[in-house]
C-alpha cells in the first residue's frame, strides 16, 4: 500500500466493451460465478484504507459475460473538501493512457497507413542519426563512455513493445538524467518538441535487444500525429473515445465534468498534495501518450484494458 499513499485512489475495471456497459445495473454475483460475500470483503479492504488516510477513496468495478458483478465507490473524491467519491468521478489514468494510443496506433496498421516493422525514422527523420549509449572499459579497468550506430534501426514495433532503447522520464541511470535534464514530459513542451528532444539524446540500449519501460509511447503518439494530420488529442476522440461513448476520457478535464474530478490527498509529511499530479482542468501543450490522460470507471470499461 505505499505506492497507493500518495495518490488520489484507485479506479478499477475489468470488462468487455464500452461505457453503455457500464450504465447497466448490477447483476446478481452469484449468477456471475462470485461469491457476493467475499465481494464484500473488497469494499471493507478498501474503506479500511480510507479510514486509515492511505488513499482518498476509490471506485472499483469487477464484471464478467458483459455483465457487472461489483461496482462500488468509497471515500472521498478530494478528502480536504470532503467530497464523497462517486461511481462516476474523473481519475488521471497514467500509465493507462498508453494503451489507448496503442489502438490507436494499430487502427492505422489496419488501414495500410502505417507499417508496424518500419523504421521510426521513416515517420519522424530526426531519429534517423540517433545513437547509442556504451560504457566500454580500458585495460586498466577504467570506464569510457562512447555513442556508437545502432546495429539496427528502431521499428514502430520496438515503440509498442518498449524495446526501443529508450529509457523513462522518471528512471534512473545516465540517460534517464539527460531525459531529466532536457525536461521531457515538461506539459509546457509540445509532442513534436518533445519527441525531437528525445531523438537527439542517446538511446540506452540497442534498439530489439532490451525490454524497458520508456518514453516509447511518446514517440508513438507523435507518429499518429504525423500519419492522420490530426494532434493526438483529437485523433483518440474521432477514432477510439467518441465511438466507444468514452466521454470522460481525454487529456484533460472539460469545464461541465470539473465537479467530478478526484484530487490527490495531501501527504503527511510535507502537508502538500503530490507535485507530480498535474492539473488536469487545463489542456497541456504536450499531450502525453504515455500517462496524459484522464477518464472514468463508466468510460473506460473495454476489452483487456483494467485502470489502476
């Protein structure tokens, strides 16, 4: 639970297609195959951790044949305006987010508009005469560092899979700190600013070699932006969230919906809400296809996709 301390809670949900899913009424459990008992045991673990001031609240929705079997809302919405969680408040998705913008970016691979094993210099040319971060050692054991060629270049699938030798914003290591340095992921930058920044950085690793959780699917949504002309904000909503009735979901809060954004608590020891929880009531310039978006339980129930 000391992950969950500092943040606005937890939304979750398992299911099988869009939000009209998610307005229907709950189904009998045991008609689902859960035991509506032990069920219960989830609203007492989460309201335990509430009362204990480890999360505000939380939303959790567990469904199962297209039906819902558990969808309950406990805690606060914004504990310090003691505004009670509703079953259809607004979360900052994170990491969530990526998922989304992978669709995204397949419902072009299936149109013929973009090859999954290209290179992703063919879309974006500046990383065309990206290089390699190596430590090699001498003799003597002493370390230098050396950028050298990739020994194959880095394909739209490596940015699907992470294995493009990219690293993460918030990572440690040589290159995340240049990333660091550079201010990726700044909400003031935009996306073709921003994915330029990172192609003139080394990469980590040799593009296929290394599987890391990276900036990846940055780069990916400035791919999407380049192959429909669209910025990725308006793509996602014209192709994936509008048809899906996802209207909650977007890189940021629309004025009407503010009233239903959940907020992070304030943390005990610097009496301050986390700094790294955006302000969602506003567009950013960079629209972060990696953790950029925000949505609800109702809007986000879809196959294989679960919000933590």
């Amino acid at each position: 639970m000391k992950f969950l301390k500092p943040l606005l809670g937890a939304a979750l949900a398992a299911g099988f297609c869009a939000s009209a899913f998610a307005q229907q009424p709950v189904a009998n459990p045991a008609e689902l195959g859960f035991a509506p008992d032990r069920l219960e045991r989830i609203t007492k673990a989460f309201q335990g951790w509430v009362d204990d001031g480890q999360i505000p609240g939380a939303v959790v929705l567990i469904a199962r044949k297209d039906k819902i079997a558990y969808l309950n809302a406990v805690g606060f919405r914004d504990r310090e305006a003691k505004a009670p969680m509703a079953v259809d408040s607004i979360f900052r998705i994170a990491s969530m987010t990526k998922p989304i913008v992978s669709v995204g970016a397949m419902m072009l691979a299936e149109e013929g508009k973009l090859d999954i094993a290209a290179p992703v210099a063919q879309y974006l040319p500046e990383f065309k005469d990206v290089k390699v971060r190596v430590e090699k050692s001498d003799a003597s054991g002493n370390k230098e560092v050396a950028m050298v060629a990739p020994t194959k270049p880095m394909t739209m699938q490596d940015l699907l899979r992470h294995t493009a030798g990219l690293v993460d914003a918030y990572a440690r290591g040589p290159v995340a700190k240049l990333y660091q340095k550079e201010g990726i992921l700044r909400r003031d930058v935009t996306l073709a600013e921003t994915t330029a920044k990172i192609a003139a950085l080394p990469l980590a690793h040799q593009p296929g070699e290394v599987w890391e959780y990276s900036a990846a699917t940055e780069v990916l949504g400035r791919v999407i932006e380049v192959v429909s002309g669209m910025e990725l904000d308006q793509y996602l909503y014209e192709r994936v969230t509008k048809p899906l009735d996802m209207s909650a979901t977007g890189f940021w809060v629309r004025e009407a919906d503010r009233g239903r954004l959940a907020e992070p608590q304030i943390i005990a020891a610097t009496g301050k809400r986390p700094p790294y929880m955006f302000d969602a009531t506003q567009k950013p310039k960079l629209l972060s296809g990696g953790g950029g978006m925000v949505s609800a339980v109702a809007g986000f129930v879809w196959t294989g996709i679960s919000v933590g």
